[in-house]
C-alpha cells in the first residue's frame, strides 16, 4: 500500500505521514511534503522526521534552516 494512501487511511498516524512525505520528497513535490510533515506533532524528535524535515529545508533551498535537522 502506498504511503500517500496509508496516510490518508491513518491520519494520526505520525509515521505514516513522515513516511508520505519521504515518497513525496523523492518526487520533488515539495508542497506536498511540507503538508504531510506539519502533521506531525509529537514525535519532531524522530531521526526519520528530521532527516526528512532537513532535505525538504535544502530542497527549498533554506539551506541555514536545514543545519538544524
């Protein structure tokens, strides 16, 4: 089942939605990342969403706001 799909099936689910916006990341939809990362509240402190909040940061080109994930 695709992320984008598990994300909408679970919406609280914190995983599913750094998960969707890794697959969206690697599609270049940048916009779509950012949605799917701003709906995780709780767990900020994963590896998984700080990586994917850094490469988001550089693909937007904010590359000083990117050091801090």
């Amino acid at each position: 089942m695709c992320s984008k799909r598990l994300s909408r099936l679970y919406p609280q689910s914190e995983i599913a939605n750094i998960n969707a916006a890794t697959a969206a990341l690697s599609r270049n939809e940048l916009v779509s990342a950012e949605r799917y990362l701003d709906m995780v509240n709780s767990n900020k402190n994963l590896p998984e969403y700080n990586n994917a909040m850094g490469i988001l940061m550089l693909m937007k080109g904010d590359y000083e706001s990117s050091r801090k994930y």
